[in-house]
C-alpha cells in the first residue's frame, strides 16, 4: 500500500553544513520568482538566507539586529516588508507559537504549515503529509468549515536531543 507521505526529511544532525541548505533555498526562491514574474530584492535575498542559516526559527527582531550589523537594514518596516514577500511567496513559513519564521521545505507546493519543534534545542522541521492535511479539511468539513489556512506546531524532543539526554 503506498505511502501519503512525501520523503520524510529529519532533523539536521550534529555538524550538518546549513550552507548546503541555504543555497537549496536561495535557487528555490530565485527559480520560483523567476517564474512568478515578481523579484527576489538583494535584501529579500539576505533575509531568506538568514532564516536558512540553521533550522532554528528565528524572530523578525533577530533578523533585524543581523542586517543591522551587515549595515543592509535599520528599521522593522523594512524586514517584515521582506518577511511578507518570502510568506506570500511560500518561501518562508511563520512559526505562530514562537513568532517567528523557519524556511519552508517546499517551496512552490500548495501545502499546509506542519511541524515538529524541538523544546530542547528550538529546531523545527516541517513536515508534509497528505493524510494528516486531509484529516483537517474532512473534519472541518464535516462542521461546515472551509480550511483556508491551517499551521500545525507540534513540540517534543527531536531524536538528537533525546540521543544527547540518554549518553
């Protein structure tokens, strides 16, 4: 019986190279804005990389404070006016529980925002699968609910922390 789940991709493990994902990320958005017809900003860029640069979530003042120091951005406006860009674009995902944004896994994908959030370490994966995005729509549905938006967060401890707990 086949499987409703996308290739299940995991927490990073000790010592992996964010750069890696960074430019996966930073291709992503240039290939779906290019083909979007609207344009990935030298600063729209920057924070995108930003937010790749580990898969911790990260807040819009964390953002601010590292373009502040690369002398790209001095005021809030600026950085949520490229956050809103990167969210309308499913570049980036908003993390409603910590208010703040993680790169999104599959850019370009109409997909709904779930993930698994470590409390130990605050790293975040996103996960997708069809059978749990159904399961929302068929129990909205059945009250009447028409899903429009729907961001699963769920917390626990990922397998590198619980492995760095038992040694």
């Amino acid at each position: 019986m086949p499987t409703a789940a996308k290739t299940a991709v995991g927490f990073a493990k000790p010592g992996h190279n964010h750069q890696s994902c960074v430019a996966d990320a930073v291709a992503a958005a240039d290939a779906l804005c290019q083909e979007k017809g609207t344009r990935l900003t030298s600063l729209r860029k920057r924070v995108l990389e930003l937010v790749w640069g580990s898969h911790q979530p990260i807040g819009a003042y964390a953002l601010l404070d590292a373009l502040r120091k690369e002398d790209l951005a001095s005021a809030p406006p600026t950085v949520y006016r490229a956050l809103d860009f990167l969210l309308e674009n499913g570049l980036v995902h908003r993390i409603e529980s910590l208010n703040a944004f993680v790169g999104c896994a599959h850019p370009g994908d109409a997909h709904r925002g779930l993930f698994l959030i470590c409390k130990s370490c605050r790293n975040a994966v996103e996960i997708e699968d069809a059978r749990i995005s159904r399961a929302i729509a068929n129990s909205a549905g059945d009250r009447g609910f028409a899903v429009q938006q729907a961001t699963v967060e769920i917390t626990g401890i990922c397998p590198n922390c619980r492995r760095a707990a038992a040694e």
